[in-house]
C-alpha cells in the first residue's frame, strides 16, 4: 500500500448523496482531552442541523499515525460549493480548537464515493471500534475485487443471525495514487471482534459458499489476492469519539 494513512470510519447512515473528505490531525501533547472537548462543542454548535456538514471523529490506534486524531466530513455539493474559509464555523475551529493542534498540522485530505451496494448496513449499536481494510488494485483487477465485496455483503444479508456491527465500502476518488478502496467493519470491542471471527466469520463463509457453490470464497479469495498491486493490502484500527462527533 503505498500509503497507509488513508482512512475512512464506520458510520451507520447513507451517504450515498454526500462527499466525504478525511483529513489527519495531529495534537499537541498533553492536550488531546482539551482538543476533544473543544472539538466537540464546535461539532455539536454547527453540526448537527438538517443541511449543515456532519463530522465523525476517530483515533487511530494503529500505524505510524497512531495517537493521532482522524476526522470525516460528510457534507452535500451546496456545502462544498459555498465553503468559506472565513465563515464564523471556521473561525470558531480555528479560535477554539487550533490551539490544541501540534503546529497546525493537519494533512492527508481525501475524498471519498461511499460504495452502497458492497455495504451492508444493520442497527448498530456501541460499535466503537473500527478495523479498516485498504486494498490498492490493479486497473485489470476492478471486476474481480468489486465482485468479491457484492458477494460478501450478499452472503452477510442471507445468515440467519446477521452481524451486529455494518460494513462498508468506500472508494477513493480524489488524492489517492491508484484505485484505493476502504472496506470498515464495525465491532464493540477486541474481544466482540473475536467472538465474530470465531462465531459469525465461519457462518458467513458457509453461506457464501451455499450461495455461488463450493469452495467460492476461497477461489474469489484468490482472484482478489491477484487483483492486488504488490503491497496493496493494509489494516489499520480506530476508536470512535461520540463526544467529538455530530449526533
């Protein structure tokens, strides 16, 4: 992967309508409690209303950005339109939550097109942890990758007892280099995780199989290993902060 620091988090609404755009901050030490707490009330003062851009906020917990603060955007075109750098929303962020940001870094700007039909979105609740999947695959490649996330997502939809946390699909289409894709499976915790690779994974592999015949997970499996450019796979972890995020 070439590079690891891409991100997206889980969310449990549509955005099929929205941009989506990440960007990485990186607090100053000592002050992540105070950054959250100020990111927070900025959130909940300009975020939250019908029309107006949502934010979620995330820590990553693994990779070299690890400690570092990611950030999601999920806004209309109007928003993005007539965005104003100079508006009292920005110069609130940059009054009460600049200070707390290590020498105003904040990097790593992507937009992203969220995949619907290779997202499989259930109730969720208390899914505070998130892994990542990042795959970079070849232009060749694009037919076999995409079929192998519709056919999971169908498999997931026809268990008996459905998985607790979503898992969705995002394609990066700005700011990346090659045909990056986010696949977010959402978990209550390391341990939740355990319990769905031990319990629900091998439930959801059977499936898929009754589905489009024996052994096809494994053999699509493979077709996605060769859709890959060489180090296209990464996995990466994050917490959500629901106090620093729009309701």
């Amino acid at each position: 992967m070439k590079n690891l620091s891409i991100l997206l988090l889980s969310i449990s609404f549509s955005f099929a309508s929205a941009q989506l755009t990440t960007r990485t901050i990186e607090v100053k030490q000592g002050q992540m409690d105070k950054f959250i707490e100020m990111a927070g009330k900025k959130t909940k003062k300009y975020n939250n209303e019908e029309g107006s851009a949502r934010f979620f906020t995330y820590e990553i917990l693994t990779g070299s950005n690890a400690g570092m603060i990611w950030r999601m955007r999920a806004a209309n075109a109007e928003y993005m339109d007539n965005w104003d750098s100079n508006s009292e929303e920005s110069e609130y962020w940059q009054k009460n939550v600049g200070p707390y940001i290590s020498n105003g870094n904040v990097n790593g700007m992507y937009m992203w097109n969220y995949v619907g039909p290779m997202s499989h979105n259930v109730d969720s609740e208390d899914q505070n942890l998130t892994m990542a999947l990042i795959y970079e695959f070849k232009d060749s490649g694009e037919e076999d990758f995409w079929r192998f996330r519709e056919r999971v997502v169908a498999a997931r939809s026809a268990m008996d007892t459905q998985p607790k946390g979503s898992m969705h699909s995002v394609y990066c289409s700005s700011g990346c280099n090659g045909n990056v894709a986010m696949i977010l499976f959402e978990y209550e915790s390391f341990t939740d995780q355990q319990l769905y690779n031990q319990e629900m994974l091998p439930q959801m592999i059977e499936k898929y199989n009754e589905l489009y015949g024996n052994d096809a997970y494994e053999q699509d499996g493979n077709k996605v290993d060769e859709s890959l450019v060489e180090n296209g796979r990464g996995r990466l972890y994050l917490r959500y902060i629901p106090e620093a995020s729009s309701d």
